[in-house]
C-alpha cells in the first residue's frame, strides 16, 4: 500500500520535471534560431544544457524509481541517470566558458550588436603566441 | 502510463532537435555550430535515457554518460584549435 503510493509519487513528480524541461528545450532551440549573436546565443545554450538537459534527467531518475519494467535494474539506471546530470551541470558552463574566451580571443565570430564590451582592455586580441 | 507519456515528450524533443539542427547547417561561424552541436549532444543525452526507460533495457542509458562527456571534450579540442590553431599536445 504504502509502496504503491510512493510510486504513484515519483511516477507523477518525474513526468512534471521532464514535461517542464521539454518546454526549456523548445524555448532553447527558438532562441538559439533568433537571437543575433554568438555572445546571445550563449544565454540559449545554457538554457537547453540546465534546463533542457539536467532537469529531464532528473525526472527520468526518479521515473526510472517507479518503474516495474526494469526489475531490479531500476537503481542503476537511477543512478546513471543523477550521475549524467551532475556531469552536465559541471561541464556545460565550463564548457561555454571556454569556448567563448576562444572565440573571444580569436575574433572568430562577429561582434557586431554590441552594447558594451568590458573586456575589451583585458584580453590581448589576435590569437597568436605572445 | 508511459506508454503514451514518452512519445509525446519525444515527439516535443524533437522539435527542439529541428531547430538545433538549423542552427548548425545555418550557423554563420564555427562557435555556433559548435555551441549547437552541444546543446544537441545533450538532449540526445535525454533521449537515450527516455528511450531505456520505454524500451525497459537498462543498457541504453550508458549512452547518455558518454554523449554528455563528449561534448566537453569536444569543447576543449576546438577552443584550442581556435586559439593556438594546431591540435598538437604541446
């Protein structure tokens, strides 16, 4: 009974969380369509890899917990699952992180609808060996 | 319950999937299509798992690890590429 109940619970919580990161995906994707920049399209990205990623995980974690198809696999899909979204939280901005300091410094991309550029003074441009 | 539960999530993943792939055959520069092409290894991440979890085979999702992995590693190669211009290990 009581199990039955805790089921229902994470059945029910892990369909909330995955259909609320399908939403963050597709508000991912039509900003990554429409907005001007890289620099913007970073917003974007982050979005889809937090919201979009992470948080489906999650979901698919607590639903793989309910799960009466997987048998007694259901903890190690849970776990694989939870491990998978620490690992996007960590390496995503990191990820960004990097390569817009590369593009940055490289002017591999336009800079062109530019409000205000603070790093303009730090970071020597060019991309060759100083 | 799930059984009509994760074909609509799919189906709205795959939406998403769309409008990431225009984004890398349009992206004017290569960190677009980089940064479109980790966005797209990530919700690939998500549907892997979706997948193991309506199939009921618990093998599938090690693929969700390894596809989240590669988009770092693939993150670190080209920002190096982009700066030093090589791909030596030096």
């Amino acid at each position: 009974m009581v199990n039955a109940v805790i089921d229902h619970v994470l059945l029910y919580v892990g369909m909330t969380l995955v259909s609320i990161g399908a939403a963050y995906d597709v508000i991912a994707g039509i900003g990554m369509i429409r907005f001007p920049n890289f620099y913007v399209r970073l917003h974007a990205a982050t979005i889809g890899a937090v919201g979009g990623a992470a948080l489906p995980l999650v979901g698919v974690a607590l639903i793989a917990l309910a799960s009466d198809q997987l048998g007694s696999y259901r903890f190690g899909v849970c776990m694989v699952c939870l491990l998978t979204a620490v690992a996007i939280l960590i390496t995503a901005p990191t990820g960004s992180h990097i390569l817009a300091y590369a593009a940055y410094k490289a002017r591999a991309s336009p800079r062109e609808p530019c409000v205000h550029d603070a790093l303009r003074n730090f970071i020597k441009e060019g991309g060759e060996e100083e | 319950m799930l059984s009509w539960f994760v074909p609509i999530i799919t189906s709205v993943f795959l939406v998403a999937f769309t409008l990431y792939i225009v984004r890398v055959v349009r992206g004017p520069t290569l960190p677009d299509i980089v940064l479109a092409i980790d966005c797209l290894s990530y919700d690939l991440a998500v549907f892997v798992a979706l997948m193991s979890l309506y199939y009921g085979t618990p093998f599938l999702v090690i693929g969700a690890l390894l596809l989240s992995l590669w988009a770092f590693i693939f993150d670190v190669f080209i920002s190096k590429y982009l700066v030093r211009k090589d791909l030596g290990g030096g």
